[in-house]
C-alpha cells in the first residue's frame, strides 16, 4: 500500500502537475534575479505566492515536510515583501538555498507516483531557512540602531522579545523612555497606548497587558516600553507619544510601513486576477491522452489510404473522388489539429537550460554568458523533450571541454566572461538548433591520440579529413579528458546525443576552429508523428524521402548521356554544370532488377549537398504515418542501412523511409553499393 490514500491518489496527478508548473516558474525567476543582481518587487511577490500555493496544496495531501519547507521559504520572502519591496544585490548563498528546495521538491515530485514513495525530511532547508531569515532581521536591527545611536545598546538587551512578539509584522516599532522617578510606570505606558488606539488599526506593546503589569514596572524604568502600532496617521501618533505626560524619550526602532500593506495586498488580488483571466483561455490536457489521439488520427490515415487503395483497384472512381475525398481531407484536418495541439515553443526548453548551465558554471568556477534566439519557433511536444538531453549534454561539454578558465581568457586576449549562444531556427518541417561557444576549440591532435589509445582508427590518422576527426567524438566511450568529473571524462556525452538524434530521425553536425571555438547543430523533424513524403517504387520494393528534401525530377532516358561511373562502382551526373552523386537503389542494396529507361530522376538537396536517386515509378505525394524502426532490427539497422522508419502503403505494402543524408553518406563510403541485403 502506498503513502497516499484513495482520495489523495485522485488528486495526485493535478498537484504534481501544478507543483511542477510552480517549480519552473520559480527557476525561471530566480535565474532572471540572479542574472540581474536584484530581485524586483514583482519577483518577490511572485516567489511569494509560489511557496504560498505548494505549502497549501502539499499540506492537504500530507505532505508535511515539503509544506513546511514551503512555509520557511514563504516566510522569507513575506520579510522581504513587507520591509523591503526590493532586494538589490542578493547574496548567492540566497539563491543557493532557493535552488536547493526547487531540486529537492521536484525529486519528490519523481518518486510521487511510486507505491514505495515516502516522504524525505528536509531539516537542513528549514534550518537554512531560519537562519537566514535571523540573519537578515538581525542585520536590519544592527542597521537601524547605528541609525538611533542613543538607544542601541538598548535595543541590543531585548532582540529576543522584538522578535517573538513582531515577528512577522508591519507598522512602526517605537521605544518609549519615561522620566526618571515617575512611579507606577506600566500605568503611565498604558495611557499613553489608550491615547494613540483611536488613531491606530493595531496596538502591541512589550512588556504585554501594561494596566495589569505591575511587576514590570522595574523593567519599564529601565529598559522602557516597546510599542508596535499601524496607522495611517503616522506622524500624528508619534507626535501625541512623545508630547506625552512623563515620557523622555520616544526613538523610532523600526519602521516597517515603507509601503502600504494594503496596496501590495491589492496588487497581488489583481496580478492573481490577471492570471487566472489567462489561464482560463487554456486547458491543461495529458500528454497521453493526445499521444492517443495522434495514433488513432494516424490509423485514420493509414486505413483513408487502404480505402483510396480499394475504390481504385475496384473501378469506384465517383466514391473515390466524392464522399471518400471529402472525408479524407476532414482525416487530414483532424491530423493537422492534432499535430497543432502537441506543438509546443521551444523557448521552453531556456529555463531548464539556463538551470543546468548555472550548477555547471559554479562547480567550474567559470564566469560564462548564456544567450538564447529562439524567437517564436514551435515544435511537436515529443521532440522538444527528445532534444531536452541532447542539448543538456552540449551545454555540459562546451562549459567543460570548450570554455577555458577566466585566467587563460584573459592571457590568450579573450573577454574573461565566456559566451555560449543558444538559437532555434526552423525550415519547412525541421527543427535546427544549435549551441555555439566561444572558446578553446577542439584540438585535433588529442582526438587523434585519444583515438590511437583507444584503437579505433580504421585508417593512418594522416589520412583523417577534419569532419572525420570530429565524427570520432560521437564513438561510445570516447574522451579527451584525463580526470572523471561530475560531468565529463566518461565518455558518454556526445555518444548520448547522437543516439538521441538517431532515435528521432535527426542528425548533428560539429564545427570547430582552435582557439575560437566551436558549434554544435542538431537537426531533427518538427514532429514524429506524420510526414509529407515523397513516395516511390524501385523493383519490388517501396520507400519515401521527405518531400522538403526533393527539388525536382528528370527523365532517367535523357541523362543517360550525363552518368559517368568512377573507380568503386559510384556513379556521378551533371546536373547544371555540377556532378552529384546518383545513387541507383538496385546496386546499392542488391535488388533483384536493373534501372530501365523509363525510369525517374529524383533530385535531392539536404544541408548545401546535393544528389540523385533512380527511381522505376513514382507515387503521389502524401502526408503519411512513419513509425519508428521495430527492436527486433536491432540498434545499428538504420546507421548501416539508411532505412530510418517503417510506412504502410494503401494496399498493405510496407514502405520504407530513407533518412536522405545518412544513405547519401553510406553510397560515398561504401562505393556505391551495400553488402548484402
């Protein structure tokens, strides 16, 4: 049996949901705070009321320890947001501790939806919490009694008691000294509060019932009386207290009401207002109800293309081009809405970044600028997330490997602050993203003797071209570092990313240049689910290109005279004055059949390159499903085949989808042909 009962378990999915949209607006605050050295008074208010709302929602599912470490933190900020508005220059141990709560409420929010969840204290954030927040009232007395020098030594005899009683509140807190020899002192103190009550929302007083605290008398004439009190008439009351029959000395110890409460009150209902405005515009939908949604629209595809399959074969051309048109493009609006849904920016993915390259920079000591252009550009939910670890692991190896420490920066000329440029770019269906640093570079000779040491090298490294060198980085297990830390010298980084890319159908590109660093770019699909696709027959077999690839077509009998086959068995065409490679599918993969006259010329550009496939016949363009490479294929199907997902066709015909760039690069290194089916 788990932690939460039945009621709470009903519950969980929204609280989890809610607390983790909670935690990325706290990160994405603190990061703005901690980039800019201040909080502002609406950053405040914001962390505020995070903490306000995880403390309520997590103490009515039992969660005591996160609620209680939520309440700390609201504490703090509720001192800040009533005496001060603003926090310019805020310690790091501040944002160290605010980081460190995030982590530990969203580990807690991982293990939530296991039946073995329990929760973990967190004794040492409350206590770091506390300390704080003693730290910073103690630091506001010290300031305010240099500011009164005559009563701080007295002021210093009674922190204790000040806390205690106002802790927490607003008003003004004022010290009232009576005469000397004046008797029956707790009387006097009282008729001066029965002087100001009119004229104050709220009165308290140390020592506490003065008209009854005879035994405090002693006290009063020595220490005098503390006096907290709320008006609006300030000035008024402070006039009447020191006018006062027998009173010495009244000396201001702290003036909380540097703002009106109410307004701040006012403006956090109407900020509360404004958002809930927005949010109703929107509705919070499971991300796997929509993946159910997507698969049932992609049936609904596949079985339109059965059905346009069957009307054909069986003469039905008026259905065809009626009733089954008609509710074939209402299939495809229903896929375009479905795909629209799970779109998602992908300047989303900056606040997660931005967290991981703070923790890295401050275990690295280095001083590095995080820039991000993503503009408006949307992506398919799934690959937003795919991309997620992929660009983590970037982001990990341009601070460790790429940017040098502020010293050798400043000795090498560079600016001692790094810089690391995160953009977002899309063309017609795909993604492009890239992170760019500015600094080392990659040292070729280290990847060469990393490389020997390893014994991976398939030929003499003098004979290594530059993109060769770079493509030796993605082999498993390869690195250039000597020590392990947290975060490099496994060898499992840029090995992670590629087998990211391979998994979504993307690709990633390196560039580098010693000593003024590097950019890597990955591409992928802006979504997994549907394709618009070339498709095309050769032999007996099926397969499809995205259509954003093709840049045209030609008649295979009329360039006849424009092939030319090189040593290797790889043949070239001139196509405008250039010869590009024209890859015939029954050489490469060994099909049964030859290339006939009749045959069509596909023309393909991908990233500057640009090459020809042969093709018997063509189908019409579609949207169509692509589903991922089964596991029974095995991990390195589509690294040695260019095959990099699976179709059906209307007549139940398996088609396969050709990643273009990869099959392009396997006919150059192979020699125009595979080994084997």
């Amino acid at each position: 049996m788990g932690y939460f009962d039945s009621d709470e378990k009903e519950m969980l999915e929204v609280y989890m949901l809610e607390t983790r949209q909670l935690l990325e607006q706290l990160d994405g605050l603190l990061l703005e705070a901690e980039k800019n050295h201040i909080f502002t008074e609406s950053e405040i208010h914001a962390v505020f009321r995070i903490m306000h709302t995880i403390k309520g929602s997590s103490a009515m599912m039992r969660l005591s320890d996160l609620s209680r470490t939520a309440h700390k933190l609201e504490d703090l900020f509720a001192y800040y947001r009533e005496t001060y508005g603003v926090i310019k220059d805020p310690e790091p141990e501040l944002f160290d501790l605010l980081f460190t709560a995030s982590d530990y409420i969203a580990k807690e929010l991982e293990e939530m939806s296991l039946e073995s969840y329990q929760p973990h204290p967190a004794g040492d954030i409350e206590d770091r919490a506390e300390a704080y927040l003693r730290r910073a009232k103690q630091e506001d007395r010290e300031k305010q009694m240099e500011e009164t020098p005559e009563t701080s030594g007295e002021a210093a005899e009674e922190p204790e008691r000040i806390s205690e009683k106002f802790d927490g509140k607003s008003g003004v807190i004022v010290r009232i000294k009576l005469e000397e020899g004046c008797r029956l002192e707790h009387i006097r103190a009282f008729m001066l509060v029965r002087q100001i009550e009119s004229r104050c929302s709220c009165v308290e007083s140390i020592p506490e019932h003065l008209d009854k605290a005879q035994s405090e008398a002693e006290y009063i004439s020595k220490h005098g009386v503390l006096l907290r009190f709320e008006s609006q008439e300030k000035k008024t009351v402070l006039d009447i207290l020191r006018r006062g029959l027998f009173v010495a000395s009244c000396d201001v110890v702290e003036d909380r009401t540097l703002r009106p409460v109410a307004s701040v009150e006012q403006k956090i209902t109407d900020e509360n207002e404004t958002e809930e405005k927005k949010e109703a515009e929107f509705l919070n939908v499971r991300t796997d109800r929509l993946d159910v949604l997507q698969n049932l629209a992609g049936e609904m595809m596949i079985q339109m293309l059965t059905l346009d399959s069957a009307l054909h074969k069986a003469g039905q051309e008026e259905i065809r081009e009626g009733i089954a048109y008609q509710l074939n493009r209402l299939v495809g609006d229903v896929e375009k809405t479905v795909m629209k849904m799970r779109m998602v920016p992908v300047n989303s993915l900056v606040p997660k970044l931005r967290r991981i390259f703070r923790d890295i920079c401050r275990v690295q000591k280095k001083d590095v600028e995080f820039i991000a252009n993503c503009g408006d550009i949307e992506a398919d939910k799934s690959v937003v997330e795919y991309v997620f670890d992929a660009l983590m692991h970037i982001i990990r190896n341009a601070v460790d490997h790429g940017i040098e420490t502020p010293e050798e920066r400043a000795a090498s000329g560079k600016d001692k602050v790094g810089k690391i440029i995160f953009t977002a770019e899309s063309t017609v269906g795909e993604l492009i993203l890239s992170i760019q640093d500015d600094g080392r570079g990659i040292n070729a000779e280290k990847i060469k003797a990393s490389a020997m040491k390893k014994g991976i090298l398939e030929k003499p490294e003098n004979e290594y071209d530059t993109q060769e060198l770079w493509e030796l980085l993605l082999s498993p297990g390869f690195t250039t570092k000597e020590n392990v830390t947290d975060y490099s010298g496994r060898g499992v980084g840029l090995d992670v990313v590629n087998n990211i890319m391979a998994e979504a159908g993307g690709h990633l590109y390196i560039d580098s240049e010693t000593g003024k660093g590097s950019k890597f770019t990955v591409m992928l699909p802006l979504t997994l689910s549907t394709i618009e696709c070339v498709r095309f027959q050769v032999g007996e077999y099926t397969f499809s290109l995205p259509a954003r690839y093709v840049s045209g077509f030609m008649e295979y009998r009329e360039r006849t005279g424009r092939i030319q086959e090189i040593s290797g068995g790889t043949s070239y065409i001139m196509v405008s004055d250039n010869m590009i490679p024209l890859i015939d599918l029954y050489h490469f993969y060994n099909l049964k059949g030859a290339t006939e006259d009749t045959a069509i010329i596909i023309c393909l550009r991908k990233n500057e390159k640009e090459f020809c496939i042969v093709a018997d016949s063509m189908y019409e363009q579609k949207r169509i499903v692509v589903k991922p490479l089964p596991p029974l294929f095995g991990t390195g199907f589509r690294r040695f085949t260019g095959i990099c997902g699976l179709s059906m066709m209307g007549d139940g015909t398996i088609c396969s989808a050709l990643d273009a760039e990869l099959l392009l690069s396997l006919y150059e290194s192979e020699g125009g042909h595979r080994n084997g089916r």
